[in-house]
C-alpha cells in the first residue's frame, strides 16, 4: 500500500465504538475524504442492511485494507474481513486486492484468537484463492491452516472454512505436497466429523487422491478400521459416492505407476492394507446391488481389482 494518507481518514478508522459503523460506510458508499461529511444516523442501517457489500474500487479497497491493519475492534475487523470477502469474488478485485498487498495483511488475521475473526479472514482467503497468482502468496498459510483445523473445535464454523480453503488450494497438483504430512489427521477427521465436516475432507482427499505423487502417502497412511465403514451400504450417497471415487482414484493412480505387486510393502493398518483387504472387498461385493445406480457402477468398477 502507497500513497500519500489523508490523515482525517486515519483518525475516523481508528474511532472506536459509534464511530466504528460509520467508518465502514463512509469506506464503501461516502464520499471522497476531503468532502465527507458525517452522516451516522446512515450509516448504521447501511451496516445492518447488507448495502456495504457493494463492489469496491481500487482506492477503497486499499483504504479498507489499511482499515484492517490499523484497527482493534473486533467489531470492525470482522466486517471489513467480510466485505473484502465479498469484493474478492470478483477477479479484478482478487488482482487489486494481491497488488495492494491484501494477502498478508488477510492472512494474519487468522491468527485471532477470535473464532468469529479467523472464520471471515479463512472465508476471505478461500475467495482470493481463486487465483493462481494469489495461491503464490496464499501457500504460506496452508500447514498452519492445517494445524489450525485439528485444533479447532470439531465440525465448527472455522474448522469447514479451513477446510474450505485447504480445499480450493488443492485444485492444483502445485501445493498438494504440503499436505503430505496431514493425511493421517485428516483421515481421522473424516472418521470422526458429522456429514458436513465428513464431505469437506472427501473433497479435500478427492483432490489429492487424483495426484500420482500423493498415492503412496495416502495408501501408507495410518487409519482406523472404521474407515471401512464408509463403504456400508445405507450411507447417504453424498459420502458413499466420494469415499468410492477417493477408492477408484487411488486404484487408477496404481495402475499409473505399476502393478499392484510393485507397490512397496504398506504397513499393518495401512489405509491399503484396509482398502485391498478382505473386509473390503466384501463391503465391494454388496455394493454391487446397491440401489443407487452410480454407487453400484463405481463398486463394479472397482470389483475387478480383487
Ligand atoms: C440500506 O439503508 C440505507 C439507509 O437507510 C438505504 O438508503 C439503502 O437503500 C438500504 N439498502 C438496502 C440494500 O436495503
Ligand atoms: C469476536 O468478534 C466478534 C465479531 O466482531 C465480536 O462480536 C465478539 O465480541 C468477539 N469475541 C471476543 C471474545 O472478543
Ligand atoms: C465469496 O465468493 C462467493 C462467490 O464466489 C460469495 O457468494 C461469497 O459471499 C464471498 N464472500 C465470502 C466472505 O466468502
Ligand atoms: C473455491 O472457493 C470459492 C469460495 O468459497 C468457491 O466459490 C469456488 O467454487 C472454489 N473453487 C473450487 C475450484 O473449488
Ligand atoms: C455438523 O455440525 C455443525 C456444528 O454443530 C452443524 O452446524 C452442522 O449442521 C452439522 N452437519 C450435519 C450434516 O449434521
Ligand atoms: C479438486 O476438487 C474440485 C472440486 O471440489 C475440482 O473442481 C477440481 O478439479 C479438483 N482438482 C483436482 C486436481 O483433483
């Protein structure tokens, strides 16, 4: 960020309380600084009512990220996390927003102690990562997101956004690699996670299984027995048709880099030694008759393996 400041504006976005609603308004929807005039009676229906969402300019962005660096209030910083959020939903603005510095100054903010804070700031991060050029940049937060997700409350609000952006930084083969030593704390996640948290780590998983070079970290990873469990046949198909892709794609990774006898030889409690098991490989066999046509298709697919 550059450029000369003007020094009414600092102030106003460092008032506290009352003023704080205003700030944000007066950002988004007032006047230039030199001719603003207060109007707060506004401007705390214009916060409540949704209107500061509206897209942004360049100038504006780069004063509401110096708002977010500049200020305490929870109150504030949530909102103007937020409302970058929304404005990088827009690709020009994901570029403005990378230009002007916004990435780091985004990506502290989930370090708050504030669940509520670090909730909007993962929200906001997972918008601008819909960018190669900003994944640059964003790549620094994904093992402490990582960290973060297991020590988070489970199936919370902040633990789905950090998935959520684990997620969007895994549609790429580039970043996937520093998720390597995370697949067993994942997997127990997903073992352990109600439906929502189950289907966000699903997707994560999905994203690595179809990368040749996760294969041997996922196939070698430590999981309980339960995993199996995935495979009963009255799971909702949400969860059973990603746990079969998840299967079929470690299966089509194999057959990429050799015969399954070339494999190396994967440990007792291995997710390999649950997936090319016996156990399995009945839960396969019922799948056969499922009732739901893909769940069954997929199942036969990978029948033959056995
Ligand atoms: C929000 O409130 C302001 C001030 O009352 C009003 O001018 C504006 O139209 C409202 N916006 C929406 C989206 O309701
Ligand atoms: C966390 O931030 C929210 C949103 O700004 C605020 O309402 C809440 O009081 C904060 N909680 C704590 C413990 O500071
Ligand atoms: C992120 O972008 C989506 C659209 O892609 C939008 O619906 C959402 O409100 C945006 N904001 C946040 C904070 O996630
Ligand atoms: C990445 O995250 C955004 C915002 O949550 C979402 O709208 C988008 O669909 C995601 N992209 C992919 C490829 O998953
Ligand atoms: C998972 O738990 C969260 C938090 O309690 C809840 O909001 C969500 O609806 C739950 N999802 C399912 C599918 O039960
Ligand atoms: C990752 O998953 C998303 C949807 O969740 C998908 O759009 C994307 O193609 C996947 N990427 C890879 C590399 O599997």
């Amino acid at each position: 960020m550059g450029g000369a400041r003007d020094a009414g504006w600092v102030a106003a976005g460092l008032v506290l309380g009352a003023g704080a609603c205003y700030c944000i308004y007066w950002l988004t929807r007032g006047p230039r600084p030199r001719r603003r005039r207060l109007r707060p009676s506004r401007s705390a229906e214009d916060l409540t009512n949704g209107s500061y969402d509206e897209v942004l300019n360049a100038e504006q962005l780069e004063k509401l990220l110096y708002l977010l660096e500049s200020t305490d209030d929870p109150i504030i910083v949530e909102k103007a996390l937020v409302t970058l959020g929304n404005n990088a939903a827009f690709s020009t603005n994901q570029a403005i927003i990378r230009e002007l510095g916004g990435i780091p100054i985004v990506g502290n903010k989930i370090n708050s102690l504030n669940h509520s804070i670090k909730e909007k700031a993962l929200n906001a991060l997972n918008n601008l990562s819909v960018n190669v050029e900003n994944q640059v940049k964003i790549k620094v937060y994904v093992q402490p997101v990582c960290e973060d997700v297991f020590a988070d409350p489970l199936n919370s609000a902040v633990q789905l956004a950090g998935l959520r952006l684990l997620t969007n930084m895994t549609v790429t083969n580039d970043y996937q690699h520093l998720l390597s030593s995370y697949i067993t704390g994942l997997l127990h996640l997903l073992l352990t996670g109600n439906g929502s948290t189950k289907v966000q780590v699903l997707k994560l998983l999905l994203n690595l299984s179809e990368n040749p070079a996760m294969t041997e970290g996922l196939l070698s990873a430590q999981v309980d027995a339960s995993f199996l469990s995935l495979y009963d046949g009255q799971i909702t198909s949400e969860i059973l048709l990603r746990a079969l892709t998840l299967f079929q794609n470690l299966n089509n990774c194999l057959r990429v880099k050799g015969c399954l006898a070339a494999q190396p030889p994967f440990a007792k409690g291995s997710l390999f030694s649950l997936l090319y098991g016996e156990d399995c490989a009945q839960k396969m066999r019922a799948l056969a008759y499922h009732h739901d046509a893909d769940v069954k298709e997929k199942a036969l697919a990978i029948m033959p393996k056995f």
